[in-house]
C-alpha cells in the first residue's frame, strides 16, 4: 500500500483557501478557517482532497495538529504522485 508523507505550512485566517508551492518546493496550505477547535485542520484536509481527488479518509495530520508545521499523511498515493497533483493546479 502506497502511502506518502509530506510536510505543510498551514496559513489560517486566509482570505482564500488554496494550496501553492514556492521555489523551494515547500506546500503552503492558505486556508479561510481559524486556527480554533481543529476547524483548520478539518479544512486543511478537505481542501488536501478535493485537490488530489481522494476521499478525505485517506488524508490524516501525522503531526502538527496544533502548529502552522504539519506533516500530511496520504495513503493510496506515493509521494511523487502527490507532489504531481499538487504542482498541477
């Protein structure tokens, strides 16, 4: 089973929710909920599958459930075809 671990900078109280990438290849997950009981987080991967076209069971907070840091867990997806998917949009 494929299963691939990237790490998040999650930027609450953005005016959009989108994903980007900088020139150092790091995620930058901008996201309109605040940083309160978990609702981040719940937006965070919701916003993770609608982009990779996953069903949100497959997505999970490794680490990270309380900072801006996260690392993401997908599974059914290596790595590659998530950074892929990501670099698509």
């Amino acid at each position: 089973m494929n299963k691939a671990q990237f790490n998040i900078i999650a930027v609450p109280k953005s005016s959009k929710s989108e994903i980007k990438i900088d020139q150092s290849g790091n995620i930058k997950v901008y996201l309109n909920s605040p940083p309160v009981d978990g609702k981040a987080n719940i937006e965070c991967i919701n916003l993770l599958s609608a982009k990779l076209k996953i069903a949100k069971s497959n997505i999970s907070i490794e680490k990270g459930e309380r900072g801006r840091n996260k690392t993401i867990s997908v599974s059914g997806m290596s790595t590659e075809e998530v950074m892929e998917k990501l670099k698509s949009l």
